[in-house]
C-alpha cells in the first residue's frame, strides 16, 4: 500500500499537478485578503484575523480537489491498467486508502505554506500577537477536515467513471451538496427540529463549530463518518467490477 501511495504521489508532482494546485492555492487566497480591495480583504478590514481566507478556503478547495482527485481511477480505468493494479497482492481497500491519503498529502502541502499568512498577521497586529491564535487553529484543523472530506468523495466520483471531466463535474457537485446544500434545505423548511438535522447533516456547520477553536467530538466524528462512507463507496465499487 505504502508503494502504491508513493507512485501516486509522485505522480502529482512529477507532472506539475501538485505544484499548480500549491500555487493555484496560495496566489487565490493571497489575492483576495491582501490585495482585491472589500470585505475580505485584511488590511481594509483592520482586524487581525485569518477569517477571511477560512471563507475563501471551502470554495477554493471545492473546485481544487477535484481536480487532484479526478484522474486517480479515471484514468486507470481509461488506460486499462485499473485491471492490473486489482491483480496485485494489495486488497481493494488498500488501493483506496492509499490513493485517498495521496491526495490528502497533497493538500496539505498546500496548507502548510499559507501559514506564512498566520505570521503576517501575527507580526502586523497591533499590539503584535493581536490575533485568535485558538479559533485560528481550530480553522486551520477545520480546513484540514473539509478538504479531507472533499477528497473522499473525489476519490469516489473517480472510481465511477473513466472520463476525468464526468468525474470532475460530479465531485464538485456532490461536494457543493454536503457543503452548503443541506444549509440551503434547511432554509426552505419550517420545522425546527427539522431545520437542525439539515443542518447538521451539512460540511459547513461543523466547519463553523471548529472555527471557533473548539474541537468537538461530534464535529470530529461527524468528518471521519462521512470520509468512512465515502471510502467504502468507493470500495464497493472497484469490487463490483468482479462481479460482471
């Protein structure tokens, strides 16, 4: 399993998509808190904090980790290799896990550098460390579980098609329901109880719980159920294929 992680992250990179997404990464973030005038951006806002680029983030990753994700099985079933790798010592779950963790590592390589952004702020508020150092960690680890559920189900959407395209377009939109999709129906019912488990059932208001830099058990179990779910998906099918 550990061969087959590194061959697919070396892949990202020895073909320039792990570099491109970094900077794709970086370069959109730091455009819209330092540099496109409004409310996000830091200096015109005059507060030190992070929460602007904790807003971006979500909808940066929404259409990045797609694209990471969608070639994992895609292309494999597309190149007919997808048989060989299955013929391998190595169980189904095994070749999912590790090509999910591949694509995790990625992003958070791409994470890691934004922390020049805590430092900045950091360093610029007034009185220097004028800043949520616990919400902001609690975001960054936030973050961190978001865009790992954004994998999982991008390493779903890959293993259901050949077409990187097809597989694009549907992580991004089943990535866009368990955003904000939930937060949507629940507006649109009147029931309270209701309303709370829509809610609930959505990415976004466990990102928000985490914002605030405490780390609740449910958010956490909350993550790990849903990239859990999505993996056995995935699973399921990669075994389907035997079953033709």
């Amino acid at each position: 399993m550990f061969t087959l992680f590194k061959k697919e992250l070396s892949g990202f990179f020895s073909s320039l998509i792990g570099y491109i997404v970094i900077t794709v990464y970086l370069v959109a973030n730091s455009l819209f808190i330092w540099v496109f005038p409004g409310t996000l951006n830091i200096p015109d806002a005059g507060y030190s904090s992070l929460e602007p680029m904790f807003t971006i983030a979500p909808w940066i990753f929404l259409f990045l980790v797609p694209a990471i994700t969608m070639r994992l099985f895609a292309d494999e079933k597309k190149s007919g290799t997808i048989e060989l790798l299955l013929t391998r010592p190595i169980g189904e779950l095994q070749i999912v896990i590790a090509k999910y963790l591949a694509g995790l590592t990625l992003v958070l390589f791409s994470l890691i550098p934004s922390l020049v952004f805590f430092l900045s702020v950091y360093l610029l508020g007034s009185p220097v460390g004028n800043i949520d150092t616990g919400g902001t960690w609690g975001s960054y680890i936030g973050l961190f579980f978001l865009a790992a559920v954004y994998v999982s189900i991008g390493v779903f959407s890959s293993s259901i098609t050949e077409n990187q395209i097809i597989s694009f377009i549907l992580s991004v939109l089943i990535s866009f329901l368990f955003f904000t999709g939930f937060d949507a129906f629940a507006s649109l019912v009147s029931s309270g109880k209701l309303n709370l488990i829509l809610t609930g059932l959505g990415i976004n208001y466990h990102y928000m719980s985490m914002s605030k830099g405490v780390i609740d058990t449910r958010d956490v179990i909350y993550f790990l159920s849903m990239i859990t779910i999505f993996i056995i998906f995935t699973r399921i099918v990669l075994e389907s294929r035997k079953w033709k």
